[in-house]
C-alpha cells in the first residue's frame, strides 16, 4: 500500500509536470505570437531609413558629381585663361623680337651705310694720297730728268757718240714705238749678252744710258764679293717651266708679238735657274740680309741724294679688299700692293709700273703682288729682259750693282691670269690673258755665288747674273 501511494503520487507529480510543462509551452507560443506582430512595424521602419539612408547617399552622390564637374569646369576655365596669358606673353615677346629685330636691322644698316660711308673716305682718301704720291713721284722725275739734262750739258757740247746713238733714256710712247719697228735678235743661253738685254729693251742694238746708284763705300758682307762671271753650278735643278710661268699672251696679238714672246722665254730660261730645293739656310740669310739692310748702316745715294734704309721709311700701301682686282683671290701670306716707297723718297707707283708696258702684255697693271714681310729695294731686276731698272726712277738702269753689293734685291716677274670677259657688244665669251707683276725679295747665297728667291709656288730660284 505503501508502495501505491509512493506510485500514485510519483503519478500525480507527473500528470501536474506535464500539465505545467504544457502550460509553459502555450505561454512561449502566445509570447512569440505577440514577438512576431511587435517585429513588423519595426522592420517596415528600418526599410524606411535603408531607404532615406540610399536617397541621402543619392543626393550625396549627384552633389559629389556635380562638384566634380564644377571643379572641372573650373578647371577647364583656369587652364583656358593660362592658356590665354601665355598666348598673350608670347604675342607680346614676338612682338618684342620683332621690334628688337627691327631696331637690329635699322643698326645694321645704318652701320652698314656709316661703313659704307667710312670705305668711300678711305677710298677718297687713299685716291687722294696716292695722287699726290704721284705727283710727288711726278716732280721728283722731272727734278731728276733736269738733274740730268744739266749733267749732261758738258757732254753735249762735246758731242759724246752715245747722245748721237739715241741713248738718252725713252719714254712709255718712245719705248712702244721702238718695239713695233724693232728687228729679230738672238738671245744666248747663261748669262745672256750686253746686245740681247739691251735689244729686248729697246728693239735695237744700241746703248742707252739710264739711272744709276752709288753703294755705300763699304762691302754690305765683309770678306763676301759677287764674281763678274758666276762659277757653273753644281746643285739639282727643275725644268724652269715647273717652277716658273713662262709668257702668255692675249690671243688677239701679232706674230711679231709671238716671236717677241719667244725672246722672252729664251731670256727667262737664260737668265733663272729652278733648284730642286730650297736651302736649309734660306731663312737665316734672308733675315740676316734684311735686317742689317733695315738697319740705316747701308745708305746709298740713289740719283743725287743719299738715303738710308729702315722699317719705318720702307713702305708698302696694301689695297683693301673693295680695291683689288676682280681676279685676285686672297693667298695666305701675299698681299696686293697698290704702290711702295723706297727709303721714304722713291715711290713705286702706277706710272713706275706701267712704263714700257706692252699691249700683248694686257691691260696695264694698277698694282703688283708681294710678300707680307717684302721690303722695297733700290735695285730691281727684271728677268724677262735681264735689265735692272731703280726704285722711282723710269727707264732702264745703266748697269746693275757693284760687286760689293750682297745685300737684297727685288726680282719683278710676271705671271698670267686667264679670264673669261663678256663683250658687251656681241655677248660672246672672250678668252683674255692678264699679266701681273709680282715683286720678290732676292737675297745673295755665297754658296752659290748668285741672288736666289722663294716664288709663290715655292721653288728656290737663283739669278744666272
């Protein structure tokens, strides 16, 4: 009995577990009823802000767009305004450049027309100068052809056989003259003949007497003395005609012209010798003639007045560029001289140059061509008839220097341009032969026993005289 009691009780307890088991379970589910309705006004109030909250960031989004394109606008703006500024600055600095350009090319001419102006100065002046070198030069030669005269009254009284051979000394005209009448002459080989020098001056075999110089009354070289009759010599020698410009004439001249050309060649070939090379010692006796002739020690009395010689009387008056001739074309080291003055007194000039010119030669020469460092000489030697001519003085020189004399000389040459001239009446080309002087500082070679010189060309030639 006891043992039902404890069954029924443990029964009831059961059944009353159960039943509040149950209860509860019907609470939870009327609870999570009334959850469920409580959660949807919530939910439709969070759907609410996602969507204010997804208009706010639209909004947000279309205001960032529309800042981004304002500041691009803005953007845009600024750069067309720099852009605008910098187009102006360079308008402004091409304007500037070309003000700037302006003014340098209003300078430019002007300085080119002051120039101008300056070169027509120099030019007037140097015209003016060299007129009235000339007419100094002009009234010298007739000083000296009185001088002359007047010497040579005492003789003319006497009747002297070389006043009555025509031997006085012969103007431009005379000398043309003689040379259309003259008659063929022979020139010997070496040396060459007192009759042939003296028949290619002059178209005959008569003498002449001309200007002269006395020598200082010292040896220019003591211990050192020029032979009358110069030894054969013993060096290497070139065929002239390589080492120097054999005579070319205008294609319009004569056969007697022709054959007097001929003469000259023959002269040339007589009267030079081209060596294979130039002496090791060439410079140092060229500077050591040239100073000790420079130095005043050595005066000399040139037609009646005596002169010394140094660096500043010993003048050469170079032509500028707008002066010289059309054919010349500069050559380092050489220059075109218009005229030079010996020992201040004797003037080389155009009247100097031009005196017994030939026609055959082509159009007279306005000047010659030298060396930088040339210096004007008394004696000047002209190969091409084997004749001395003087510094100043026209005419041919009765004889050349005394055989003391060892100091410098000048050696006149001349070489040929041929140039193509237009006619101005038929405009047809013209072959034309244009002969011009070159002056060359000869010195004496003891060695030799002769006067030598460096050409332009650059071969050593010595003097057969």
């Amino acid at each position: 009995m006891g043992q039902n009691s404890l069954r029924l009780l443990a029964f009831t307890l059961a059944i009353s577990t159960a039943i509040v088991l149950a209860g509860n379970v019907e609470a939870q589910r009327g609870r999570s009823g009334g959850g469920q309705q409580q959660q949807r006004p919530q939910q439709a109030s969070q759907q609410e802000q996602q969507q204010a909250q997804q208009a706010q960031e639209q909004r947000g989004q279309a205001q960032a767009a529309a800042r981004q394109q304002q500041e691009v606008m803005v953007r845009n703006q600024e750069e067309q305004a720099r852009q605008s500024q910098q187009q102006s600055r360079e308008n402004s600095m091409r304007q500037q450049q070309q003000q700037q350009q302006q003014q340098a090319q209003q300078q430019q001419r002007m300085e080119q027309s002051q120039q101008k102006q300056q070169q027509e100065q120099q030019k007037q002046q140097q015209k003016q100068q060299q007129k009235q070198q000339q007419e100094q030069a002009k009234q010298q030669q007739d000083q000296m052809r009185e001088q002359q005269q007047q010497a040579r009254q005492p003789q003319q009284e006497q009747r002297s056989p070389l006043k009555e051979q025509g031997n006085t000394p012969q103007s431009s005209e005379q000398f043309r003259a003689s040379q259309n009448e003259r008659q063929p002459v022979r020139v010997e080989e070496g040396t060459g003949s007192t009759s042939a020098r003296q028949a290619l001056s002059s178209g005959n075999a008569t003498k002449f007497k001309g200007p002269s110089v006395a020598v200082a009354p010292r040896a220019f070289q003591p211990g050192v003395r020029r032979s009358a009759q110069p030894a054969p010599l013993s060096v290497r020698t070139l065929p002239l005609e390589k080492a120097v410009m054999m005579p070319a004439l205008d294609p319009s001249v004569t056969p007697e012209e022709r054959e007097h050309a001929g003469q000259v060649e023959q002269s040339l070939r007589g009267h030079l010798t081209a060596v294979n090379a130039v002496p090791g010692n060439f410079a140092d006796i060229r500077n050591q003639q040239r100073n000790s002739f420079l130095s005043g020690n050595f005066p000399m009395n040139i037609m009646g007045q005596n002169v010394f010689f140094n660096s500043g009387n010993e003048i050469v008056n170079f032509a500028p560029a707008y002066e010289c001739p059309a054919w010349w074309h500069p050559e380092p080291g050489w220059q075109y001289a218009t005229s030079c003055v010996l020992g201040g007194e004797f003037p080389i000039g155009t009247d100097w140059l031009q005196w017994g010119w030939h026609p055959y030669y082509g159009p007279a020469p306005d000047g010659f061509v030298c060396a930088d460092d040339f210096v004007p000489t008394p004696y000047i030697y002209f190969p091409a008839y084997g004749l001395w001519r003087i510094a100043g003085a026209p005419g041919w020189a009765a004889e050349g220097p005394d055989l003391d004399y060892t100091g410098p000389i000048t050696v006149e040459m001349l070489e040929h341009r041929r140039l193509a001239v237009t006619d101005p009446y038929t405009g047809r080309t013209i072959n034309r032969v244009i002969n011009v002087p070159y002056f060359y500082n000869a010195f004496f070679f003891p060695e030799y026993g002769r006067w030598g010189y460096v050409n332009r060309h650059g071969y050593f030639i010595l003097l057969n005289i």
